[in-house]
C-alpha cells in the first residue's frame, strides 16, 4: 500500500486529464483548487457511470433506476409517442425534479395540439367550403391555399376586389392571378384598394412592406377595370353601329341623287317637259325632298362636319347641303348634286365613327384621337392648295401676302400649319396613331 496514490496525486500527474488538439483547454481558467474539484467530480461522474453499466450487466439495478433509464429513452423518441404517452414522460419528469425539461416538452406537446386543432379547423371550413362554394371551385382553392373563409365570403358578395395568395392576388372579376411586385425583403408587398384624384378611379397600390411609403407599383383597381372594360367594349359596339348606319344612308342617298340624274335626263331628253313632270315620273309618290331635307338638317350638326377641310379641298356638293335646304322650285340637277353633297357628308361621318371604333379598339381610350381628326383636317386642307402657291408664300410671309393667300384659298394658312404641328406634337407624345 506504500505506492498507492489518492486522487489528488493522480489529478497532479494528469493522468485524468484530456487534451484538446490545437486548443485552449478551458480549466486552464480555472483556480487550482476549483481545477482540481472539477476534474474529481468528472473522475467520479465517469466511475459512477461505469459502475451503474456493470451493475447492470449484472442485472444489479434497482427499480427506480430501470424506471429512470426507461425514461431517459422515452425523452429520446419522444416524438414517436402517443399523446398519453407524452405527458406520462413528462409527469415522471417532474417527479425526478426535471422539471426544466419537464417543461420543455409540454410545450412542445401543446404546440403540437395547436397545430392538431388548427388542421382540424381547416379541415371543417374546407368541408364547409365544397358544400357552399359547390359552383366555384376556384373559392375553394383559394381556402385550401390559405385565405381566410370571411375573405372568400366577402368576395363572393362582391364587396371585395380581390384577396391575397401569398405573392399574388386573386381577381374574381376576371378569374385570374397575379403576381405582387417583388421586394428587396422577400416578404409579400402591402395591398391596398385607394381612390385615385389624379386619375379619378380606384387603384391599387402595392407598397414597400420595410417602407410603407414607398410604392411599388399602381394600376387600376379590379372593379373599375372591368366596368371600364365593359363600357369601353359597349362604346366600341355603339360606335360600329353608328358606322354602319352611316354606310347605309350613303348607299341610300346615292341611289336616290342615281334617281334625280335619271330625272334630269328625262327633261334633257324630252321625255318630260317639266322638273315637277321628271321628278314624278322617277320617284313616284316617294316622298323624296322630306329624306333629304331630313338628312341634310341633321348632317348640319353632326361630327363630320367638325373635320371637314376648307379651301380648294372643300366640296361644292357639300357646302350646297351645308348652305341650307334646296329652294322649292329645285330642279332635279340642283337636288343630285344636293344628294351628292349628303352622300359625301354621310362617308364622312361614316369614316369618322370607323377611325374612333380603331382608336378605342387600339388604345382602349380617346387621348389623341381629336388631335389624330385635326391633323387629318390640316393635312387634307393643305393638299388642296397648289404646291407652287405654298412655295411662294414661303418665299415672303408679310402680312399683305398671307392675307392675299387666305382670300385666295379660303383657309387660314398660319391658323392650319400651327394645328397640323401641335397635333404631331401631340400624337408624338403620346406614341399614338392609326
């Protein structure tokens, strides 16, 4: 027993100690005493350790000690166990005194019965949802992706636009998603349905969610842009239409001025001795002048008459119409030209109302199409004068010369040159033109 040595001569000698490779052994912070009673409590924890493995294997331990270890294996496949096996692991826990990890895995079983309840309560509104939403089963997806039932129900009545689907929103009036504007955080921007003054409709607006003031991106809401949709397309139907009612009153007019050219041959011919006698004869009892008065009155107002040309392109025919009804002894040369004139009028609004169903078709608008009529105007007037005669007023723009000039043409040649430039300034701007 003289070279026996106690505990204290072999933690000196190191021979319980384990060195960490290319590492600062942490006791080597610690006081020599406080040194020495670590590394006996470590001695003692691994003897201890070692004398419980060969109990044992000696079938040696105690029933507590087996309730222990079965314990320690339930804490370690935790997760596999049934609910009442959980909390009867975590009530032989807190009987040991463990009760930090007691506590641990209550929280975890709690959380894990939320999370239960919460897939229990989807599952009930998604039954809820087949039965209610039978007709729509796009609803019943959007509640299956996650969006609350209150929303789908709100957007089934129509009081809301759309709803949020993680990265994208769902329009109902279309039937279609899209896609959020992405942000520097990942996280879904912020969705709000606002009143435009500027453009004096609902938008929406997609803001920065880190910087609710700053916005991403703005386009028109969902319910004004159907209903603009619909109106445009019903604007586009009724501006056809009227297109096409001015296509038959020129086929019908032309035909009836075709009839008072017959009614002129008759009376250069012989045939007839008189206008009235012409006139009868071809018509019959056809009440003629009332259809032409009738149509010439209302081509007095309408749009065609806002985009006719002036000068040399003006129309004989047409300023006949526009300078009032035909005298009551007309003969039936004045009336085909008179008809004449309303034929080319009706083309003209015809062709109007053709130009604006393009536009709307087009650009979905009317911004630029007065300037697209005024350029038209300009351009149409301007060829009606003799290239030469412009060439020369270049050459000298005194007051006397342009004055001359317009009396000449009858235009407004400064007047018709600066519209023809701020309408192509205008389309230009806009990138608009047919």
């Amino acid at each position: 027993m003289a070279n026996r040595m106690d505990i204290g001569d072999l933690l000196t000698q190191g021979l319980f100690t384990r060195q960490e490779p290319d590492s600062i052994d942490p006791r080597a912070k610690l006081s020599s005493t406080a040194f020495l009673r670590n590394e006996a409590l470590r001695s003692q924890e691994g003897m201890s350790q070692s004398f419980k493995e060969a109990r044992r294997g000696m079938g040696l331990l105690t029933a507590q000690e087996n309730e222990e270890e079965k314990l320690m294996q339930d804490v370690s496949n935790f997760n596999n166990l049934t609910l009442d096996e959980q909390e009867g692991v975590i009530l032989g826990l807190q009987a040991l005194g463990q009760t930090g990890l007691a506590g641990q895995l209550a929280s975890r079983v709690g959380a894990k019965a939320d999370e239960a309840k919460e897939q229990q309560q989807q599952e009930s509104i998604i039954a809820f949802a087949e039965k209610r939403y039978a007709d729509n089963p796009e609803y019943v997806k959007l509640i299956e992706a996650g969006v609350p039932l209150k929303d789908v129900e709100s957007m089934s009545k129509g009081e809301k636009d759309f709803v949020v689907v993680g990265n994208s929103i769902y329009i109902p009036s279309t039937g279609e998603f899209k896609t959020m504007p992405s942000t520097k955080s990942g996280k879904p921007a912020i969705v709000k349905s606002v009143f435009s003054e500027e453009k004096n409709t609902n938008v929406l607006r997609f803001y920065d969610p880190n910087d609710p003031t700053k916005i991403l991106k703005e386009e028109l809401a969902p319910k004004d842009q159907a209903r603009s949709s619909v109106a445009l397309l019903r604007l586009i139907d009724d501006t056809n239409n009227k297109a096409q009612e001015q296509r038959v009153k020129v086929q019908k007019v032309g035909t009836l001025a075709d009839k008072l050219d017959q009614a002129q041959g008759k009376i250069s011919s012989g045939l007839a001795s008189t206008a009235k006698e012409a006139l009868d004869q071809v018509f019959g009892t056809q009440d003629y002048e009332s259809e032409l008065r009738t149509e010439a009155q209302r081509l007095r107002t309408s749009n065609a008459i806002k985009n006719l040309p002036a000068g040399p392109a003006s129309d004989k025919d047409v300023a006949l119409v526009l300078s009032g009804e035909p005298p009551a002894n007309a003969n039936p040369e004045y009336l085909a030209r008179y008809a004449r004139g309303i034929q080319k009028l009706a083309q003209y609004e015809a062709d109007y109302y053709t130009n604006s169903s393009s536009w709307l078709d087009r650009y979905g608008d009317n911004r630029g199409f007065s300037s697209y009529l005024q350029r038209e105007q300009a351009e149409e007037t301007l060829a009606g004068i003799p290239p030469q005669a412009i060439v020369e007023l270049e050459s000298d723009m005194s007051p006397q010369a342009l004055a001359e000039f317009n009396q000449v043409f009858g235009v407004d040649y400064l007047g018709t040159t600066e519209q023809l430039k701020r309408a192509n300034e205008t389309l230009s701007s806009l990138k608009r033109d047919l």
